[in-house]
C-alpha cells in the first residue's frame, strides 16, 4: 500500500481506534499528555485483540516517524476530538497538510535507507561469489541447480525469505509451509532478473537495491522507502508461458 492510496485507511483507523489510543497516554503534571510505559500486558482474547489494534496502528502511523514529542502532540488531538473540546488548530487549513507531512516525511526516510543501502551493497560485492549486474543486482549462488533456467514469460514456482538489511524478516514461504507461484515477469524487477538466472533446485541470495525493488515508495509498514531487501530464494519448478498469479515476492 502506498502512502498516497492508503492514508484514508490510515484515518479510519485513527477514527476508530481514537478511544483506545486514549488509554496508552496519561496526563502529566504540566497538564500535558503523556505516553505510558506500563500498560499491563494483555491476558484475555479481547485486550489481545485490542492489543493487537494497537500494533496494526502503530504500523500505519511509521510513515510520519514520529518522535516522542509528536506523540503526545497526537494524543492531544485525539484527546480534544474524542472530548469534544474545540480544535487547537484549523483543520480546514491543516488537515490536508497532514498527507504533505506523510510524504515529506517518508522522502527524508528513504535518502536515510538509501544511503545506509550503498554502503550495504558496497560491503556485499566484495563477498566472495558475489556476482553485480549492470542494474545493481548482486547475485551469490548458494546451491547449484540442473537443467534450464526459466525466462520472464514463464511461472515459477519458489521458496524464499526477504529480510532487510538488519536481518529483520517480512516475508517467508518457509514460514507459510507453502511455495509461491507466480509469473516472473509479473515481480519487482530484481526478481525477474536473479530468478532467471537460476535452475531448478538451485538456490540464491538476491540483494535487490531500492531502484529494483519497492523505490521510493517502499511497502509500508515493513518494507521502508528506499529500503535496500535480501531474498533467499529456492526455484522448485518452472512452467513455461503465463501461470497462476500471485501477490509478488516481498509484500508482508
């Protein structure tokens, strides 16, 4: 989802989980809100699952990177909204500022992911077996495969994990005990270049730069702009022409 379809979500969540988002804050001495670090943990199935509403917000909300401060300035506006109390500020002039602050915000962060991306890939070409392509892709085969390599108009069938630069895993077939199947040309384009160069049981390491992956966009909340992403990824089968369509590699 990207910011600019998926920011109407991201209101109706606010709107809706408004009164919950009250019970994580608490009124400082200053009058202020405040977040609270306290919060008992959840025990029966419906304060997990309000639980769990508040970490799908929180995911909806890592666009703006809000700091602490904002925090407590969000609060503020959801306590006076849910209260009824007048708006501090004029909505018909900020309110639609607030998707220009989630796109400024989201462009600061992806320069920061680049940057932390070109020292990565930097690192990575210099691995032994690593292999750099023209369009920035670095390609290290784990596990040789057999017979033909499948091209960008057939289905592939495939394990795999994507991870970020940190280790932090969004996505796993492994996971799932189930392959994915999918067109090749039909992924990020760092799939339907490293896959193709595969044969069938064979196995690779794809680091796919930002430009080759999810760009500037990103795929919120996981997968950040600019984020630089790791696949390990096991070809299974090949079917030659168009096949089965599925969601592509690396959405969470």
């Amino acid at each position: 989802m990207n910011i600019q379809s998926g920011f109407a979500h991201r209101l109706l969540a606010l709107a809706v989980a408004a009164p919950l988002l009250l019970l994580a804050g608490c009124n400082n001495k200053d009058g202020g809100t405040a977040v609270s670090t306290e919060a008992k943990a959840p025990t029966t199935d419906e304060e997990k699952t309000i639980y769990a509403l508040g970490q799908l917000m929180a995911r909806n909300l890592a666009p703006f990177n809000l700091q602490p401060a904002e925090m407590q300035m969000l609060f503020a506006g959801i306590t006076d909204a849910v209260s009824g109390a007048p708006s501090k500020v004029d909505m018909a002039a900020f309110g639609p500022k607030v998707n220009e602050l989630a796109r400024a915000r989201a462009a600061a962060k992806g320069e920061i992911e680049k940057k932390k991306g070109l020292e990565f890939q930097a690192k990575m070409e210099k691995e032994p077996g690593a292999q750099k392509t023209p369009s920035g892709l670095i390609y290290f085969e784990t596990q040789p495969g057999a017979g033909e390599a499948p091209v960008a108009t057939d289905t592939v069938k495939v394990h795999y994990k994507g991870t970020l630069m940190d280790g932090t895993e969004f996505d796993s077939s492994f996971k799932r005990n189930q392959p994915a199947q999918f067109p090749l040309n039909g992924v990020i384009k760092c799939w339907t270049e490293g896959v193709a160069k595969m044969k069938v049981g064979g196995k690779a390491r794809l680091i796919c730069p930002a430009d080759i992956a999810y760009g500037d966009r990103g795929s919120p909340p996981l997968i950040s702009p600019g984020a630089t992403l790791i696949f390990e990824v096991e070809l299974i089968e090949i079917t030659k022409g168009a096949g089965a369509q599925a969601l592509p590699p690396g959405h969470p």
